[in-house]
C-alpha cells in the first residue's frame, strides 16, 4: 500500500533526509494522487565501485521503493564522460569507453542489492543517459535545450559559481553538464517511465532544478519535482566516507572489506551515530527512537553504533556478512577461539587476515620463530623479540620461549591456529 504523499514527506524530514524541495505541498499532492510515481537519482561512474556517500540518493530510493513508489537508476554513460563541477574543486579527467562500461557494470551489480529490481510494479530500473544522447548532434541540442536557460541562470548556481571564483575555473565542457542532467530529467519525464521526481545529495540541488526549469520552459509538459538530503557530513560539518587513514569507504569488498565497512560505522561519534541511525535504518521509527532512548541510557555500550554497523553492512553486504564480522569482533575482543563452531571458524577465514599453512610442516613440529615470522612478525629477528618481550600468543596462549614448536595438536577443529602479536593484531592460520 502507498503511503500518502504527507506522510512519506513528513517522515524524510523527521529521519533527517529533507534538505530542500521545489514544492513540498505539490510534491506531497503528487506522491498521493498520482502513485505509484516514478523517481531517479543519477549516479556518476568514476568508479567500478559507489562509496559510502553515494547510500545517501540510495536510501532516498529505497524509501520510495518501499512506500510503494519505483526507482529509477540513470548511470552517467555520458556525462560521466564529461564530470560534474558540484563540489569538486578541478576538472574530472575523461573516462574512455572501455574503462566506463567497466563502471557501469560494477556499480549495477552493487544496486541490485541494495534496491528491489524484481517488483512487479515498484522494480527498480536502470538507464544510461547514453541511450539518449548519443545521437543527438551539437546544433541539435543547442537548438532544443540550450536556448531554453540562460547564462545568468546556470551562472546562479552555486556548484558553477564556486568554480568561477576559484583558481582552476571551469571549462566549457562541465560547464555543459548541467544542461545535459536537466536534459536527462525531461527525457525521463517522457513515456514510458514517465519520472516525476528526481532526488539526490543536496550538492545536486542546483543541476535538479534546472531540470524542472527546463522542463517549465518548454512548455505544456507535466510539472516536474526535486527533493534532496544534506550530504553525508560529520557533527564537525567534515564530509563522510573515509577512514581514519584517508581511504574511501567503498561498496565493493575487495576495496573495503566487510570487517572495516562494519568497523567504519561502529566507530562513528555518539554526536553522529543517532542522526546516521535514523538515515538508514529500515527499521520503522519508532523502534529507532526507542533504540536510541536505550542508548543514552547508557553510551559506553555503543548500542546505536552497533545497531548503524548492523544495518549498514546487512543492507551493503548481507546478513551472512554482518555474521562473520560479528564473530571476528569476538574473536579480536578475547583473541581465542574458543567457543566457535565449525561454520563461525570457517566464516572467519578473509574475514581476520590468513594465511594458508601446510599441515605437513605441523608434523613434525613448526618452530614458534618461522611461525610469527610468517604471519604477524617481519622478520625471525623481530619474531625472537617478539617472543622474549612477551607478545607472541598463539590460541590466547603466551609462548615464552623461543624453541616452542607449534604442531598439529594446537589446532582448533583439526584446521585453524590463531597467532597473536600484542593485543590487537591476529592472524588466522589455516593447516592445508
């Protein structure tokens, strides 16, 4: 069943997902009388993989597959080629084809799981703004859009005017990108999909409306709408989506693995882990907000950043994710292994770093020395020290001495070893 127009509206803002609308009555009227309703949101394929900051468009569309609404996916096949000046201070480089239809795939496969593609009538649907473009030739679309906003409109906008005054400038290129995004959105408008409303980060505010001003401006065409969330930034106004090291937060497991996805978002500030709970929970509201009255119970036990580390790394990457990292937190929490089951042991390979280990050289005995040297030591003199300052562990034991030999009798489950350097840093070591 649909949820009506004022509600879904009323909700957004109350979980921190409305910045600013064209017309929140009209859109409101529209979400109503008018559903199921078709929304984009545009994603720019820099990458084969999203990040972190591209789950806030995402959540937007979700929330609207999930009141009964369908999403539509636009990949920039084309003005990924060309690059959005929205909060960048430089100029993209230009993406060759082979490279984008790389992106196109990988950032496909990831929305697939993270929105409902199957639906008979609120299925999501993915284009490529190539698909309308290509053979559209310069004078074309010279002619048909771009006598229709004038300079000192697109010049209005921020993410145009930031560069001007910067030292870089634009160039004429990404300056074009807003036209072609509006032009995106009144082709959309069209049948079949026949997309009402276009939602994205609030940085995309300015190239939004000019799709619903071009739209006006040609005139005798259904009204269109725009609605955008803040972007995903910190308690300290900082943007989100890196690491402490300054990595990016990526979807993609090889890129962020699923223990530091989970890790990224248990770590968040008290300021910030209810603000995010509320974004991107699927859990109704209410139960939101009686989590979080749980948690100022009492902070220390991390109850809303664990409930965000859930949500996230199920909604990204599954529950049997959220299951592996769990039991790899027990295990860097107590640094045994006792206690798990054959399946917990096995989710935990590539979860924990390991490495492979013959179980021949178990036979006779391994020598406590290669064993460190070969897993958390770099090199047998820094494993001797290791082991002579009291740091080595091997299954929670310390090992004092430097003639211990490691056999096939230490293994847990016939399989797995678990070798400690300090407090925090494990090895997980499979006989083969």
């Amino acid at each position: 069943m649909t949820t009506s127009g004022t509600a879904f509206l009323d909700e957004l803002d109350a979980r921190g997902l409305f910045a600013n609308c064209t017309d929140r009555a009209g859109l409101a009227e529209l979400l109503t009388k008018e559903a199921p309703i078709s929304a984009y949101a545009g994603y720019d394929p820099t990458s084969s993989s999203l990040h972190v900051g591209n789950l806030v468009p995402t959540i937007m569309l979700k929330r609207l597959q999930l009141a009964g609404h369908r999403p539509i996916i636009v990949v920039g096949g084309a003005t990924g080629m060309i690059g959005d000046p929205s909060g960048k201070s430089d100029e993209r480089n230009l993406l060759d084809d082979a490279t984008l239809q790389a992106n196109l795939a990988g950032i496909r496969a990831q929305l697939a799981k993270l929105l409902d593609f199957e639906a008979p009538t609120t299925g999501a649907l993915m284009t490529n703004n190539a698909d309308w473009t290509k053979g559209i030739s310069y004078l074309e679309f010279l002619r048909d859009v771009g006598k229709h906003l004038t300079i000192n409109y697109m010049m209005g906008k921020d993410s145009v005017r930031s560069r001007l005054e910067g030292d870089s400038g634009i160039s004429y290129t990404e300056f074009s990108y807003m036209l072609l995004q509006a032009f995106d959105f009144v082709e959309l408008a069209k049948p079949p999909t026949n997309c009402r409303l276009q939602v994205g980060g609030n940085d995309q505010y300015g190239n939004i409306t000019a799709g619903t001003e071009l739209q006006h401006k040609l005139g005798g065409r259904p009204r269109l709408f725009g609605l955008t969330a803040p972007l995903l930034l910190d308690s300290r106004g900082e943007k989100m989506g890196k690491t402490s090291t300054g990595e990016r937060v990526w979807l993609d497991p090889a890129r962020t693995p699923p223990f530091e996805f989970y890790k990224y978002w248990f770590n968040v500030s008290d300021d910030d882990a209810p603000r995010l709970l509320r974004m991107f929970s699927l859990r109704p509201l209410a139960e939101v907000n009686e989590l979080l009255a749980a948690h100022d119970q009492d902070r220390a036990k991390r109850t809303a950043q664990r409930e965000l580390a859930r949500a996230m790394t199920s909604w990204v990457h599954g529950d049997e994710a959220v299951k592996r990292v769990e039991t790899a937190n027990k295990v860097f929490a107590t640094g045994s292994l006792d206690g798990l089951s054959a399946d917990e042991l096995s989710s935990l390979a590539g979860t924990i770093p390991t490495v492979d280990l013959p179980r021949s050289e178990l036979e006779s005995g391994l020598n406590i020395v290669d064993l460190l040297a070969r897993t958390v030591a770099d090199s047998k003199g820094a494993a001797r020290r290791l082991v002579q300052e009291g740091g080595a562990y091997v299954n929670n034991v310390k090992i004092a001495e430097i003639e211990h030999k490691v056999t096939r009798e230490h293994l847990v489950a016939e399989v797995w070893l678990l070798v400690r350097r300090g407090k925090k840093e494990l090895r997980l070591v499979r006989a083969v």
